[in-house]
C-alpha cells in the first residue's frame, strides 16, 4: 500500500513474507497466491507490498538470471503486488522446527553473507517499481555478541565497505540505487540504537544506514525520540523500519504461568528488564536485567516489568496480565514521521510468529493467516492515517 505524507512523500506499506516457508521459486509464487492476493483483497486496495524474504539459494539463481527477474516482477505486477524492500536477515530456513541462534549465521565476517546481500540487491534493483525513489534490504547487526573481538570486528568492517562498493556498481548497472539497513536487536553485536552509533559510525551512510526494528526498539527500553535523535546526530538514516510490537509482562513474577504458554521451540524470544535501559549504550546487556530466551528469563526470575521479543499481532495484543508495546510503537512512528522531509519511506510490518503463538492465539487455516495479516495492515495503515498520511488509490479505511 502507498501512503502519502504530508510534505509530499510517498510512503510505502507492507508486510513480510519471512512469515511463510517457500523457499524455491515456484513456493514463492505459490505463496504469493494463497496468501498475499487475498490479503490484498481483504484490504480493498488495488496495490499491495510485500517486504519479500529470499533465501539464499533462490537470490541466487535470480541474481544470475536477469530473464527470471523479469519473470518475477511481471508475476508480481499480474498480482496487484510490488516490493521496495527486502528481508535480508534470515539466510535459509527461517520457519524450521527450530531456528534460534542459526538466524545469525553466516554473520558479516563472512564472504556468503556479503554475496547474499549483494544477490539481493541485484534482485531488488530489477524488481523496483519505475517510480520508487530507491530499493531497501534489512540485514542481521553484524553478529551475535559471542564471539566478538577486534579481529572480528575489523573483517566486519571490510565487509561493510565491500558492501558500498558493490551496492554502487548496482546502481550503476541498473540506475536504480538500493541501501542495505543493519537491525539492531537484542543479543547482538548492535542491540540497540547507542551501539549502532558505536559499531557503525564511519561507514559509507549513502548506501548504508538502519533498519529500525519497533520490537527490539521496545525491548532494549529505548525512548524513540531519543533513539531517533542519537541516529541522527551520529549521521546513521533510518533506511527502513520494521512496523512490529513486542510481548510485555508488568508483572512476570505473578504472571509466570500465562508466560510459561508462551515459550516454544523455533525463534529466540530474548527478554529484558526494565532495569537494562541506559546499561546496552556501552556493550550488552548485563545478566542480571536480560536474557537470550523466555524460559532463561523464567528460570532465572529476573526483575519486571519485562519486554520480550516476540512479535505479537499489532491489532490483536495479549490479553491482561500480559501486553504489547503499541505505544513505543506509535510514539516512534509519531517521531520518524514528523516534519515535511523527516523518516523513512519503507515501512514493513513483521509477526513472522504467527506459527508458534499460544495454541488459541493461532490461525487454523491459510485464510485465518492471511485475514490476521490483513488486520495487522489495516491496523498499521490507520495508525499511520491518524498521524497525517493520506492513503492512495483505492486504500481506503476498514
């Protein structure tokens, strides 16, 4: 969906498809079909976006066949669908059984993650639509904290310029200009906005900036004006942000029980106290406010009120005891938007947890799936309405 801001920008609306396993591209366009088409058509809306997750194998086989590149927009022109952005974080099997720490592999000390990322940008220069101001890709903050160490951090930093120079030959090649956005996220070498300004200073900030995730944003107790007001100082554009909402727990001593519901297998959900704000300007949280899973944090009984990161249903939070973190959410939104030319034009709404909610929480059926997408959508589109925007075409208010 398009929006437009008052001073004149158009800002883009979507929603990620790291929410669905295809991996090949044939399960793509399949999943395309099932899902996304009748999302667009719950929304009324004759355009719909797609934050579009490309594993590894299949960016490749892309990137080295510009007629299946073309093949593909035209698939998603036919569909009512377009993509400016890209998911990059998740290399491959992001909805396995289990994921956990594999999401950080292989990190940005790695030649594979380089060359999928520069895949992704050859894909996306192709797949643009001829009137976007430019393509984004969302990328992993470098690594998990452990190991890390100078040697590590210098072969980052040689990826990172190696990055800006094959995201210029893109746009060279193609005329059409790509960045690339590092999401800070708990548990990593950057989780939060004060070690992005640390860690990532210095790079090339034309084609690389952040990826601001609203979920990790929340659980590393950031304040988002303040947040947004440290990147800016330090030079380091907001390139894209993930439109999420993370779990909360006022009182998870009490609550322990409904918590317990919402541990599972698959993702991390790394959990903070409230006690770690201000401590992850320096370097990690300390252990005695944070952990890197739920059931760590309900063993260990650390101090709450809690945010956790599990993406929750922007329309649907959880019933009380428990919350979400709609307010960071509308308080940075509020903050990235304000201002003729202020924020950012690609805004991707993420709940790839849909799968391994509570068992009540979770969609039965392919449409269950695709009409809570279109919720979250709507949800997200009216909040960005009140704030200003104007919705165009035929998006209008449900």
């Amino acid at each position: 969906m398009r929006l437009r801001h008052p001073g004149g920008r158009t800002v883009h609306l979507g929603y990620c498809t790291n929410v669905h396993p295809a991996e090949d591209l044939a399960g793509i366009l399949a999943q395309l079909d099932r899902y996304a088409v009748p999302v667009r058509a719950a929304l009324g809306t004759d355009l719909l976006g797609l934050g579009l997750w490309l594993a590894a194998p299949v960016a490749a086989e892309l990137a080295a066949d510009p007629g299946a590149r073309r093949r593909l927009r035209t698939e998603l022109t036919v569909r009512g669908l377009e993509v400016v952005t890209l998911n990059g974080f998740p290399y491959a099997a992001f909805q396995a059984p289990v994921v956990k720490g594999a999401v950080y592999q292989p990190d940005w000390t790695t030649a594979e993650r380089l060359g999928y990322t520069l895949d992704l940008a050859r894909v996306l220069a192709d797949l643009l639509p001829d009137d976007a101001a430019r393509g984004s890709v969302s990328t992993l903050p470098l690594a998990w904290r452990q190991p890390w160490d100078s040697t590590r951090a210098d072969a980052a930093r040689r990826r990172l310029d190696q990055l800006a120079a094959g995201l210029a030959a893109v746009e060279r090649d193609t005329g059409r200009p790509v960045r690339v956005g590092f999401e800070p996220e708990p548990g990593c070498v950057v989780e939060s906005t004060a070690q992005a300004v640390t860690a990532l200073s210095g790079m090339d900030t034309g084609r690389l900036g952040i990826c601001l995730d609203l979920a990790h944003l929340a659980c590393a107790w950031e304040e988002p004006t303040a947040a947004l007001d440290r990147l800016a100082a330090a030079g380091l554009p907001v390139v894209k942000v993930q439109v999420s909402a993370a779990l909360e727990a006022a009182d998870p001593a009490g609550d322990a029980g409904t918590l317990h519901r919402w541990v599972e297998p698959r993702f991390l959900h790394q959990t903070r106290a409230a006690g770690c704000a201000g401590a992850t300007a320096t370097g990690p949280a300390d252990p005695a406010w944070a952990a890197d899973d739920l059931d760590g944090a309900l063993a260990a009984a650390l101090p709450g009120p809690w945010r956790v990161h599990y993406h929750v249903p922007l329309h649907a939070p959880p019933e009380p005891p428990l919350g979400s973190t709609l307010p960071v959410l509308r308080a940075a939104l509020a903050a990235l938007l304000a201002g003729a030319d202020a924020g950012c034009d690609h805004l991707d709404v993420e709940t790839y947890t849909w799968g391994v909610l509570p068992a009540e929480r979770r969609p039965r059926t392919d449409a269950d799936l695709a009409a809570g997408i279109a919720a979250e959508l709507a949800f997200a589109r009216d909040e960005l309405v009140t704030l200003g925007l104007t919705p165009t075409g035929s998006e209008v208010a449900v």
